[in-house]
C-alpha cells in the first residue's frame, strides 16, 4: 500500500511538472513523458492524434502560445495497476482573466527502465454546451 | 501478435454490444461491463463520477430516454499491455435527426477470471465549441 502511494504522488508530480510547463508555454516536459504509441483527444481536433511524431508537430506549434497565470489541479486519482495507472482529474485554468474548466484522462504506462510514460491523454471541457 | 488481435476485437466487440445497447435506451451492458472502480467523464457532468454505485444511480436515470439510429465507430484502436487495454476511438451517433459527434476513451482491466472490465470512461464532442 505504501508503495502504491508513492507511485501516486510521483504520477501526480510528474503531471503537475508538465502543466506548469506548459502554462508557461512550453510543451517540453509533455513531449518527454508521451511514449511513442501515445494517442490523444482534446476539444478542438477533428480526430485522435495518433503517436509522438503528431504530437511533436502540434505542440512545436503552440510553444510560447500559452499562457496560464494559475491552476488548481481538483480531486486528481490514480488507479494503479501494475505498469499501468490512470490519473484522471478535473482541472480549473485561468488565462487572461478567463476561466477554462477541464476533464483530465492521462494513461501513464511504467517503461523497462522503470520510467512512466503517458501513452493516452484526453482533456474535453466541462459542460461545453453550458 | 496473432492474440493481441484476438483479444483487440474482443474488446472492440464488448464496447459494440455495449454501445448498442445503450443506443436503444438500454444502460445494463454498460454497467456489467463496469468494474467497481470505474471512473467516469462525459460532457455534461460538473465533475468526475466515482464508483460503480453512482454508475448505477445516473445510468439507470437515463433507461429508456436514449434513442440513437444509427452509430459509426470511426477507427477504434486497442492500446494492449498485459492486463490492460486502453480502446481509443471517433463516434458519430444520429438521434433525432441530429448528428452527434464524440471522442471516447475506455481503459479496460483485465480481471481474474479472464473477463475485461471498464475502470475508465471519457467521453467528449468533438469541437464543442465550433
């Protein structure tokens, strides 16, 4: 049990490390943490993107894009099993006096190396259509 | 390699029955599928739902309300490793002469006795906001 909490708290750091990143426009710490199969949704693609090279181009393309003054990671839960955990959260962004309001999916997978890379990722907003 | 497309199609197949169930207002296929960890996002909930109890609550509120045509699963992809599968895939539903458009991820579990169960479900529009 004890172990299983501190695989926990390190998925919630890892993730944690990698938002700060990026709400300050820098999409780095994700990049290094998509494993190469990764797959990903969010609410302004027409379809899944499917594996890093994807992901590398679209992130490349909002470096220095984003800018969030302040977050508040709510309820994060890790269910863990094995090699395998799945953090999911509800996440509250405030950006240019606006407040952005999210579901979180990341699917981290623990690698040989004993690293943990995120294979899956879904952010959608909450209640789009109010 | 020969299994892991055996065991794809399987949980491509469970999430087709489920589906199609749930298309003709029917929840249960979904909620045997569930395990009791399950966690759950869809778009028009405030926050994340924990638990197959509360699963059971909101699904069984919404039997017989659901009344979807026609569905068209748009290149579902199976994310294998050991006992877990994470099913990626685009889903155009027609209802009511409206066009629905999602994103949705399952993370299935393999259990003790063979069987996959769901321990996460996302599901989001496509561009919600245009």
């Amino acid at each position: 049990m004890e172990q299983q909490e501190t695989t926990a708290a390190h998925i919630i750091a890892l993730e944690c490390a990698a938002l700060e990143g990026w709400n300050r426009g820098n999409p780095s710490a994700y990049l290094d943490l998509y494993a190469p199969e990764i797959t990903y949704f969010d609410p302004f693609q027409e379809k899944r993107f499917d594996g890093i090279e994807t992901m590398q181009v679209f992130y490349e393309s909002l470096r220095g894009q984003i800018s969030v003054e302040k977050y508040e990671m709510i309820d994060p839960t890790v269910q863990l099993h094995d090699m395998t955990a799945v953090l999911t959260y509800n996440l509250n962004s405030w950006a240019g006096g606006d407040l952005f309001r999210w579901n979180c999916t990341e699917v981290f997978r623990q690698q040989p190396d004993g690293s943990w890379k995120i294979i899956h990722n879904h952010w959608s907003f909450i209640k789009p259509l109010g």
